[in-house]
C-alpha cells in the first residue's frame, strides 16, 4: 500500500517526473509501455514549446473505464478550485465494442460552465451590445405592418435591426433603445411614410442625418 501511495504522488515537469519513473526500474510490459508513452509525449510538448505549461501526475485516474493510454485533464492555472475544464485520453479499443476493428483515437471533453467562470475571472469575454445596431420607433400602431416590412429589408441586408412590439409611447421607445446601447436610431411615422425620407439619429451625439427611405439600407451599412 505505500509502494501505491508513494507511487501516485508522483508529479512534475515531464522531464523531471520521467527520471523518477525510469529510477523505479520498472519490467512489467504494460508500465514500460506506458513510460515509452510518456517519453513520446514529453518530446513533443517540448518541441511545440508547451512543456513548461504540462505537468506528469500519476494520480489521475478517469472515469469512464474505456482509456487504454495516456489520459489528460486541463485547468485554470488561476482558478484552481473549479476543478478540471476539459480532460479527456486515449482509447484505441473503443470501436471494437461497437462491433468495429481497432481504431486508434483520442478524445476530450470539456464543461461549458468552467470554462464561462474562467474566461469571466481573466476578463477574457468580449464585450458586446445586448441589443442592435438599429432601433427603428414607431410613431403610431396603426403604420406597424409597413414598418415591419422596412425592418425586414433591413434584416436581409445583414444589419442587426430591433423594434417596438409592445405598442410603447415614442418616449418609452427611445428609453429602451438607450437601455440596451443600441448606437442609432430611426423613428418612421406617417409623415416618413409618406415624404420617403427618414432621420438616423446618432445616440450618443445627437447628430441626426436624413436620407431618403431608398438609402436607408446602405447609409446604415456604411455606419460603424
């Protein structure tokens, strides 16, 4: 029992964890195997620069009974407590349960929700809008289906587009355009309906700059 205990606290730098495996003098074939595995390995985290970023342990065990080789599990070198984020191994005699031949593979998996605690601590998400990039107002209900079919334009030229859809006062419109960032903004009534010309409102200038409802497309697309 202490030969085991001693034997899985063994862990390292791979160059300094395989000299203590080789001192152990090991002759059963599956361990000597296994160690010319892990010299293999530790020859190829050296050569693509990522050795020092790797540690051997013999403590890891996974568990799901299938490994038949080396297995891997990968951390937050700053968030320690979350546990494991991927971990994964090899597992060439898989494919026969299936009713397959041998086929050599290796596989991982990771936890969504680690990894969104991890990129959260290192400041590692990026920061987006919650809303669009347009916000189109709409003055009266009644003009709704035509500014539905503008709206829709604007969507299949690839510009990120939101509206009203509660019947909101032009007032509580523009509040909820302010409250999700969204950077311009359009209001259509029947006066822009009929007249074919629109404003774009910059929100965080207050510039306005009209152009003519056929333009509406494009002028938005030119704008960052």
């Amino acid at each position: 029992m202490e030969r085991i205990v001693s034997f899985i606290s063994l862990n390292g730098q791979p160059d300094e964890l395989l000299k203590q495996l080789e001192a152990l003098k090991l002759t059963e074939s599956d361990a000597v195997n296994g160690l010319n595995e892990l010299r293999i390995l530790a020859e190829a985290l050296e050569a693509s620069g990522r050795s020092k970023y790797c540690q051997y342990d013999m403590s890891i065990v996974r568990g799901i009974g299938y490994y038949d080789g080396i297995v891997f599990e990968a951390y937050d070198r700053g968030g320690e407590d979350l546990g494991a984020i991927f971990g994964g191994g090899r597992y060439d005699k898989l494919c026969r349960v299936y009713g397959k031949r041998d086929i050599p593979a290796t596989g991982v998996a990771g936890g969504i929700e680690r990894l969104m605690i991890s990129l959260e601590r290192s400041g590692l998400f990026p920061k987006t809008r919650q809303g669009g990039k347009v916000f189109v107002a709409t003055v009266r209900n009644e003009i709704i289906p035509q500014v539905i079919g503008i709206v829709q334009n604007l969507r299949d030229n690839g510009i990120s587009v939101e509206m009203d859809l509660k019947g909101r006062a032009l007032g509580k419109q523009l509040e909820y355009a302010d409250s999700l960032q969204i950077p311009y903004l359009v209001v259509i009534g029947p006066q822009e309906l009929e007249s074919q010309v629109v404003k774009i409102r910059d929100m965080s200038t207050r510039i306005e700059t009209t152009v003519p409802l056929s333009e509406l497309v494009s002028k938005l697309q030119s704008l960052r």
